[in-house]
C-alpha cells in the first residue's frame, strides 16, 4: 500500500500553463549543492529534500512510494487564503491524483507548530512540510523576498517530479493568486505519463 495519508506524499494540487517535453539525458545532473540562477529546471534531478511534516517527523524525497509522482505543493503559508482555497481544493481532488499513482506534500516557511495547528484545522490528506530556512523554496527558485511581514516566503509554485526524481513541472507564481488549478496539474500529470522518459 506505500506510505499512509498522513505519512507522506499522496496525490494533487494546482494548475499550469504547460510546457512539457522529453530529455535527452535527464537526470545526469547531481543533488544541488548550490542553486542556480532561476532554481532547478525541467529534467533537472530533483533536490533531495529532508523537512519536518507537521506531525514532526522528518520526511524526505526518498520516501515516496516507489513507481508514483509527487505533486509538491510550496505556499506562502498558513494565513494566506488563497493557499488555504488551494489546498483545500487538493484535498477534495486528492483521490483523483492517487488515481493517476501521484503523491502529494505542500511545504511553506511556517515552522512545525503552525503546521500542525492548520493540519488539525483541516485535516489535509497530505503532510504539510516546515521549510523554515528556505532550503526546498531556493532550491525551485521560488523564494519571494520580504513576501509577508517583512518575512521571505515562496512564491506559490508546483513542481511534479517522476518515479526517477526527475522534474517534469515547474510552475512558479509571481503573485498570490498565480498558481495552476488542480484540474490544470491532473492534465499536466496526464500528458506526462504518456511520454515518460527514458
């Protein structure tokens, strides 16, 4: 059966304008050690995270079910209600993705305390990830400077990596309200399992 709901990574989340294609030599590059102007990229290998989910356990990249996606989800944070509308969104199409064998986590800068208070709030069927020092955000480029109280936060963004750890989608908002529908990142998972890489 994999990983539990609460566990780690189950399906959905967020559209996007789409830009997808195949790599000739994906996954060649190393876990970042430094990030590169823009962040990763498409084909680029996925950074190999290791955050505190709001039940505060650690969780990492390898720990999704072997063969799925993972949608992975970075919002602003817990009091922005777009993020809120977003996820909730996800949640009610959460059994769409696993359908389609995709995970799912969603990751801000709020620590492990605020997590849990919002996954007790509304009981998301996914893990919600503490990227306090900003490590996954940077690392997709999607770092917004003072977005919240003078605070660096991430821009609200989507990433869909492969059962190889390759990214395959990368959508990065520019402002709260930019951020792909759920229906737009089914499509997107759907185009891409039909040209998977090789």
């Amino acid at each position: 059966m994999g990983i539990s709901k609460r566990n780690f990574f189950i399906p959905g989340l967020l559209t996007l304008a789409l830009t997808l294609s195949l790599f000739a030599g994906c996954g060649q590059n190393s876990q970042p050690d430094s990030y590169k102007p823009g962040g990763l990229a498409l084909g680029d290998k996925a950074y190999d995270f290791s955050l505190m989910n709001d039940q505060g356990k650690v969780m990492k990249l390898s720990d999704v079910q072997e063969g799925w996606y993972l949608v992975l989800i970075l919002y602003r944070g817990h009091w922005c209600s777009a993020c809120l509308n977003q996820l909730l969104d996800l949640k009610n199409d959460f059994p769409k993705f696993t359908q389609l064998h995709a995970s799912m986590a969603a990751a801000s800068t709020d620590p492990v305390e605020d997590s849990a208070d919002f996954m007790k709030e509304w009981r998301f069927p996914f893990p919600l990830l503490s990227d306090t020092k900003l490590q996954v955000i940077d690392a997709y480029g999607a770092r917004h400077p003072q977005g919240h109280e003078g605070k660096d936060i991430a821009h609200p963004s989507v990433i869909i990596i492969d059962p190889k750890k390759i990214i395959r989608y990368k959508y990065v908002g520019k402002v709260a309200t930019d951020r792909p529908t759920d229906d737009e990142i089914l499509f997107a998972l759907q185009q891409i399992e039909k040209q998977p890489l090789k």
